[in-house]
C-alpha cells in the first residue's frame, strides 16, 4: 500500500558453507546415525543423529534433521534441531528455524531471528572486567559532596 513491495523471502536453509569448502559427506533425511562420528571436511546431516561427533571441518544440520550429540567442530550451523553440547573453534549459528537445548561453547554465536536456544554459552578466553553498576564508594577519609540543583520557586 505505501512505497515500494517487499521483496519475498529466499526459503531459509543453512547458509552455505565457506567457498572452497564443499560438503564431503552427507547424512541423508532417511538415514538414522547412532555412534561416534569423525570426520575431516563439512559434514550436512539431513536425519536422525545420536551420539558424538569429532569433526576438524564443519557441521550443517539440515532444516529437517533430529539430533542429539556432544559435538566438536570449527563451524557449528542449525537449521534443525539439536539437543546436547556443542564445542566449536569458530562459529556456532542458530538459523530462523534452527532450535537448541543444551551448552555451547564457542568463539561466535548469532541467533537469526526466530531461532531457538535454551541453554548456556560460554566463550573461551580471558573474561573482560564486568562492568561499574554503581557509583564508585568513597574511601576512607574522602568526602562526598552532594550538589542539589534549587528549582525556581512558583510564585511570580
């Protein structure tokens, strides 16, 4: 009705890995995985997971896929649903249809809007210093002046 049309959405899915990174092995929609997983390169899981997975590459987990998995990789990206903990160097990113439960450890996270996490994240490295909530108390011996503004009277 006003200005320009919306242009239409792409349908969501995970984004595609690093250029130059093709996805090496794929766990198909009707494929159900129970066990340890290791692997080099991108790995995409399309079905049903449980267990662990070892990856020194990345995971995709497909818009359709079940898993639930203590799992390390680089680069950790949801579209499906996952349950458990995971472990990553890089980047851990949760797409709009994407839902977490459990523990992620990573060096980035990005929720995309209407992505799902319940759980705790922690990021390595050294805490920054939490930040001064309250004025600074004086030491012993300081004195603190408190300076009040008088407001113009009514009258007049």
């Amino acid at each position: 009705m006003f200005g320009r049309p919306k242009p239409e959405k792409a349908p969501v899915g995970p984004k595609a890995p690093a250029p130059g990174a093709s996805v090496e092995t794929v766990l198909g929609p009707t494929c159900v995985f129970k066990g340890a997983l290791q692997g080099d390169g991108t790995i995409r899981v399309e079905g049903i997971f449980e267990g662990t997975m070892e990856i020194s590459g990345n995971l995709i987990i497909g818009e359709n896929a079940r898993v639930r998995a203590e799992i390390r990789a680089t680069n950790v990206s949801v579209a499906g649903m996952l349950i458990g903990k995971i472990q990553a160097s890089g980047r851990v990113e949760i797409l709009s249809t994407g839902k977490v439960w459990g523990e992620i450890q990573a060096g980035t996270l990005t929720i995309d809007e209407g992505g799902y996490f319940r759980g705790q994240s922690l990021m390595p490295g050294a805490e920054p210093e939490f930040p001064m909530l309250e004025a600074p108390r004086p030491e012993r011996g300081e004195r603190v002046i408190d300076v009040e503004v008088d407001e113009p009277s009514g009258s007049g």
